[in-house]
C-alpha cells in the first residue's frame, strides 16, 4: 500500500485508489464514518427536483469516495504505526543485548537508561542504576577522569573518552573504556563503555 502522506502526488493516487474500489465494488467496510443530518438534508432536496437531481448523484458519490479516501488513509496510519513499532523493538532487542555497555546519563552523570550489558559490567541491576550517577560505581580514583569528561561534554565538546576502573567480581579492579557523545537534544551524554578484553581489535 502506498504512503499517501510523503508520495508524490499522494492525494490524487488516494482518490484513484478509493474510486477505483467504488467501481469494482472493494471498497472497505466504513470504519464509524456517518454522514452528517445537514448532508442527508441537502441530498433529499436536490434529489427530489429533477433539475437537480444529477447534482446529488455526484455529490453522494463525492461523499461516499472521500469515505473510502478516510478509510484507506486509516488503514495505511496503522500500517506505519505496526512497522515502526516492530522496528522499534528490533532496535530496542539490539540495544539490549549488545556485548557492550550503553548509558544515556544526564549532565549530572545519574543514569537514565542502560542495557543488561552496562548493568553486568558494574556489577548492579539494572533497577538498581537509573537515577544513580556512573561516577558511585567506579574506583574512587577514576571518578575525576569521569567527571572530567563529563565536564568536557557539559561544555560543549561533541565528544570524549577516558579510562576508568571498577571493582570487579572476584574483589579486583577491572579497567574499562569509556566513550561519550553529547545527544542531538544537548541534555543527555551516550556513554559506550568496554572492557580492555572487549575492544575491538585488541
């Protein structure tokens, strides 16, 4: 079915395609679409003077066209919004079980949103991040390159990166990369964080 809202000619195609339904007898069933006391008024008058009456043939076929027209543009609107809600979960399944941490944090550094890889790597639940800053969950002598780097991005920097250490699992440290990017919006930073024995190429 074709995108009526961004095609070229959209309008003109959506008529043909409901007249053309009209004419072979396909059109959809009408989705709660009435026809207003004041039209059915204005149809019953003109067609009962004979002068007229060729008038409100082609005014009951213009309303019953623009009902198909309706109908065909609803249709299409779910289309689109199923499309993007399968592709929405497409992406939100990759986000979520990519082999490195993603953060979106605030300016402040407290953690909006991260996946089940970030939450592993510092050793927390996901619940148990958002609304706590990444700096609580590092080695006390990494949280100035993070605060750093956070101030780099608060002041206008596009993008930055640091080393940080966490304690990990066994009661070591475990050193990490970290690089971050200011959001379109400006008010959050999209933090990539990986381990040294997942970086690319190493």
């Amino acid at each position: 079915m074709p995108n009526f809202t961004h095609e070229t000619g959209g309008h003109e195609r959506l008529r043909f395609d409901a007249e053309e339904q009209l004419r072979k007898g396909s059109a959809p069933p009408t989705r709660g679409w009435t026809v207003s006391a004041d039209a059915l008024e204005l149809l019953h008058r003109l067609a009962s003077n004979p002068d007229s009456a060729g008038e409100a043939v082609k005014l009951l076929h213009e309303l019953r066209t623009h009902q198909v027209e309706l109908d065909l543009q609803l249709g299409q609107l779910e289309a689109n919004e199923q499309e993007l809600g399968q592709e929405r979960d497409r992406y939100k399944a990759l986000f979520d079980f990519a082999p490195v941490g993603y953060f979106a944090v605030g300016l402040d550094g407290r953690v909006i949103e991260t996946n089940l890889a970030g939450a592993e790597l510092l050793g927390v639940a996901r619940d148990g991040l958002v609304g706590h800053t990444v700096s609580s969950f590092l080695a006390p002598e990494s949280r100035p390159a993070l605060a750093g780097l956070l101030n780099e991005l608060a002041n206008g920097c596009s993008s930055a990166s640091c080393e940080v250490q966490c304690a990990g699992g066994g009661g070591g440290l475990r050193r990490f990369h970290v690089i971050a990017d200011l959001s379109a919006s400006g008010e959050a930073i999209l933090m990539i964080v990986s381990p040294y024995d997942r970086l690319p190429g190493v």
